[in-house]
C-alpha cells in the first residue's frame, strides 16, 4: 500500500553533523550547485519546516535551524561524531508520530565504532519501522575540501589545492506515519540517491511500460484499459501467425513532481527483481491461483537480469498470433532490500580515503527481510 497521507504534518526533529570534517562541505571556494551542502540545507529547511533542531559531535546541543547558522564553517571544529547520542534521541519515541533526520557524512576514525554505529542505526531502524514507521537513507557525492588535522574527514583532493573533490553527504531519516511522502520528497530534491524502507507501492497511473522496439505486424496497447484499483493493463496482439515481440521499458509518467521524483529515485538506486505470473483471461479463472511464468520462453519476461542492473526495467513481451485464449500475466517489482548504490558508498577497509566503512551494516536486515516486500509497482499483460 502506498504511503496514506496523515492529517497534518508531524513535527520534524533535525541533527547536524559538527565534527570538524564538515566543515569541507562549506568551502567557499566552489560555486553552489544542487547537491551541495548548503543546498541540502536551505531545500530541507523550506520544504519541512523543522519544529527542532540539533547539533551532534562531542555533545548534542540545540541550534537554530536556519542557513545563516547551519551555513557558517566556522560552527564545524568537534573533534567527535556521536551517533549514538542522536539513536538515544530516536530510541526515546515510543511511537512514530515525530520524524527524525539526522545529516554528515558518515564517519568515524576508529572502524570499531564506525561498525558499531550503523549496528545501533540498524536495530534502531528495525524498531522504528516494527512501530509502523519508515527509515530512509539519502547519498550524495557533494562537492568537499579537504579539512587540515581531521583524522577521520573524506580525502579526495590536496588541501589547499584549486580542484573541488567529492566526497559522500548522508541523510539518516525516521518518518512518522503519514509523513513518509514529505520527508521522500525533500530529500529526493536534493539528493543522487535515496532508499527507502519498508518500500511502498507506488500509486497507480505513476508508472508505465512504454514500447521501445516491436516486430512488424504486433499492436502493443500499453494504455488498454486499468484495474478496478487504477493498476495499468496493457495488450499485445498480432494478426499474423508465429512469434511477433514487442520491448518495452518502465517510465514514470511524470517526473517533475515531488511524487514522480521520488519514484524515479527509488526505481533507479534499489535492488529490485521482477516477477512474473500468469493465469488464462476468462471468468473460469478468476479463483485459480497466479502460476509463476519463470521460463526464459515465456510469452512475458524481464529483459534485463530480473531488474537488478541499474538501468530501467524492461520486458519482452511475444504474441503468438491469432488464438482463443488470451492469457493475463501479472508483473511486479519487487525490491530486495539494499541500494543499488551501495558499493559505490562502501569502503572495502578503514582506510579508504572516500568511501563509507561500516556502511553496509545498516542494510543487513532490510536484506533478511525482503521476502516479506510488497512490489514496488503491479502492472498486467494481456497477450494474444
């Protein structure tokens, strides 16, 4: 189901990373661009409204939540990034009616407590999520500078040098029920990537299988008609006898919205799979149950390793002409529980000079639950 909108916005709790290696996302050096850190800030500021606002580091403190403040590099000179204290924060709600989003970057000097506190976000988010809330993660590389005597800040460039290096910039989020939307599309707007879970159905009419190649003599109808629940319908046929095929790819119909935004982020940066079932299309086979079609033959297939590469999912569709019996394939895409972007994010050892370590804790149990997903999106085939 598809996240329900609550009666008013829950109040929004932010913390900001202090520590000293922050601050190299404030160099005034580079030009402002979409992903960088003081964008994050302004866009994350207008779009939620954040009722309370928090820096973390040796301690945690109250801050003002404004650009001003949060904007000026010289508030980043902790020596310390104390996760924990922020998981205290988060363990203390007893229930999801306040979210909480917690952004820096990541690190930790010691690779022990990096490890430790993604094990503590994790159990934390499994909590959260247990009480009917959501968690997700946003990822940028946002434009840094190395900071001077920071043992445990990114290192992507030469201190003091011209050229603007990258480096990883989080968002840690626990949305309150009926929130979920909101949060999704204030990070969506100004992040690369983000993950969400549990993963929602998208709405329906948000996506669709649109023909990018077909055989001569093949109709492919990707509007035919709709469920009773909205979900697309599409209808291959073909006059002639013999196998006609039909490519089409999944696109989100509209892109420029908050909603579209989110949907394309979380169809292009999750791991997903499709699955395919069928049955025959007649009132006779309403009570039968869905029969997996996992053939390589099959009239409806994934066209791209079950979904899990990074680019849009594809099917081939084939009609085998002329016939009595239509059949209806069911299709869904069902997500798998850790982000397509993980190893781009995820330092292999401690002493990776950009990458995140520790990272890949926090998706362990998203990944041992998996089975349990709704789809991501359900559309139907009917093939003739």
């Amino acid at each position: 189901m598809f996240w329900p909108a609550g009666a008013s916005p829950a109040p929004v709790t932010i913390y900001f990373d202090r520590s000293g290696s922050v601050a190299g996302f404030l160099d005034p050096r580079y030009q402002r661009e979409s992903t960088d850190y003081r964008a994050v800030i302004g866009a994350i500021i207008a779009s939620l409204s954040p009722a309370t606002g928090y820096f973390f580091g040796s301690v945690i403190t109250p801050v003002d939540v404004s650009e001003g403040v949060l904007g000026d590099r010289g508030q980043y000179q902790d020596r310390n990034t104390n996760v924990e204290q922020v998981m205290d924060s988060v363990a203390a709600q007893a229930s999801p009616r306040r979210s909480h989003i917690m952004i820096g970057d990541g690190r930790r000097s010691d690779p022990n407590v990096a490890n430790t506190q993604y094990v503590r976000m994790r159990r934390e988010a499994e909590r959260w999520i247990d009480l009917g809330g959501t968690f997700l993660v946003a990822a940028s590389f946002a434009p840094f500078y190395p900071v001077g005597n920071d043992a445990s800040g990114c290192r992507t460039a030469e201190e003091g040098r011209a050229e603007t290096g990258r480096c990883p910039l989080y968002a840690f989020a626990f949305a309150a029920r009926g929130d979920e939307s909101r949060i999704a599309e204030a990070l969506a707007r100004v992040f690369q990537h983000l993950f969400v879970w549990p993963t929602p159905t998208l709405p329906p009419g948000i996506v669709s299988y649109v023909a990018i190649q077909s055989s001569d003599g093949l109709e492919y109808d990707g509007g035919w008609t709709t469920s009773a629940w909205g979900a697309q319908i599409a209808r291959v046929r073909s006059t002639n006898p013999g196998n006609t095929m039909v490519t089409v790819r999944m696109t989100v119909s509209d892109s420029a919205s908050g909603m579209g935004r989110v949907a394309n982020a979380l169809l292009r940066s999750q791991i997903r799979e499709v699955s395919v079932a069928t049955k025959m299309l007649d009132t006779a086979a309403v009570a039968q149950p869905w029969v997996p079609a996992t053939s390589s033959a099959a009239p409806v297939r994934p066209a791209n390793d079950g979904g899990r590469e990074r680019q849009a999912v594809s099917l081939q569709v084939v009609s085998r002409g002329p016939g009595p019996n239509p059949a209806l394939y069911r299709v869904d895409v069902l997500p798998r529980g850790e982000p397509v972007w993980r190893e781009q994010y995820e330092a292999r050892n401690s002493s990776d000079a950009v990458r995140t370590f520790g990272l890949g804790r926090l998706f362990e149990a998203f990944v041992a639950r998996e089975r349990r997903a709704v789809p991501m999106t359900r559309a139907f085939v009917v093939t003739q």
